[in-house]
C-alpha cells in the first residue's frame, strides 16, 4: 500500500461546568476570531500528542484525551487535509494565558458563544454540540497486540458524557 502525505490538523475541545474553553488568534488571517486550541501535528508526533501540546502552547492546560468528537476532512490544493477534534479534560487550573498565537483566553457558555467571531463554522458547530449533546468515540487501544503504540476509536454503543462534569 502507498504512503499520501495528507495536512493533519488537530483541535483539543475541554468543556468544563457548563462552559467550553476558547482562544482568541492574534494573528494571521484568523487574528481575532475564536477557536479551540489547535494546530498542525508534527513529525515523528501522534496526533493526540499534538492536541495535548497544542492545549499548552495556546491555553497553559495540560490535559488527557477522552476520546475524539468530530473529523473534518477536506481537499486542499488537490492534497487531502484531515482535521482530528479531542475531547480533552485539563489537569491544571490557569487564570489567564497568553502566547506569540493567542491574545486571549475564554471559558465561554452557550449563548456567549453565539455572539463571537469563529475561526470556522465547523468549530463553532463542534462547539455547540459539545455544550448541548456531547458524545465522543473513546480510545479501545490494544485490539491487536502491536509493538508501537496505537489508538483506536470506536463506539461499541452511544456513549453521552454529563454536561457540566470535570471534564
């Protein structure tokens, strides 16, 4: 089977007592719009590796996969481009961070979040279903016995998690 490079992009979505975290872009042709914590993942990284680095770079949180909740995939010039969206719960507690990126971070309700400029429309849609109906795959690693680590999602039944939970 041949190899396609692909642009791999990843979105870390936390969600919190009601309230879903978001960061502003400082530049760029997004500058001023809101998102999750996002970015490209790197070589040699998995994607939910990214997710968690990228949580950090934009937010401060340090975080754990839950399992993932969305994929948008894509051709962009003529390539395919895949976008990979984690639920993640954060293990740290962070008032305010900023980065070279980000000018803002935002814990954010539902109905804050319908007056704010998005990144895209799939993540504010990803936004509001994970505020109003969550459900993710989880992670059933070790299917098969592998000698490099792997992650494999699927769902065996629908799995709702509680809105409002520490997650």
């Amino acid at each position: 089977m041949a190899s396609l490079l692909c642009d791999l992009g990843v979105a870390a979505r936390v969600i919190r007592e009601e309230k879903i975290l978001l960061v502003q872009e400082a530049s760029g042709p997004h500058q001023g719009k809101w998102g999750f914590p996002k970015g490209r993942v790197d070589p040699g990284e998995s994607p939910e590796a990214a997710a968690l680095r990228e949580l950090a770079e934009e937010s401060g949180h340090d975080g754990q996969v839950l399992g993932l909740a969305g994929v948008r995939t894509a051709l962009r010039k003529g390539q395919p481009a895949v976008f990979l969206c984690y639920d993640v719960q954060v293990n740290t507690e962070v008032d305010h961070h900023t980065s070279e990126e980000i000018s803002n971070t935002a814990w954010c309700s539902l109905s804050e979040c319908s007056s704010l400029e998005w990144v895209s429309e799939t993540m504010h849609q990803l936004a509001v279903d994970g505020l109003t109906r969550r459900s993710l795959m989880r992670n059933h690693a070790g299917l098969t016995a592998r000698s490099n680590p792997y992650a494999v999602y699927r769902t065996s039944k629908t799995e709702q998690l509680h809105r409002g939970g520490s997650s």
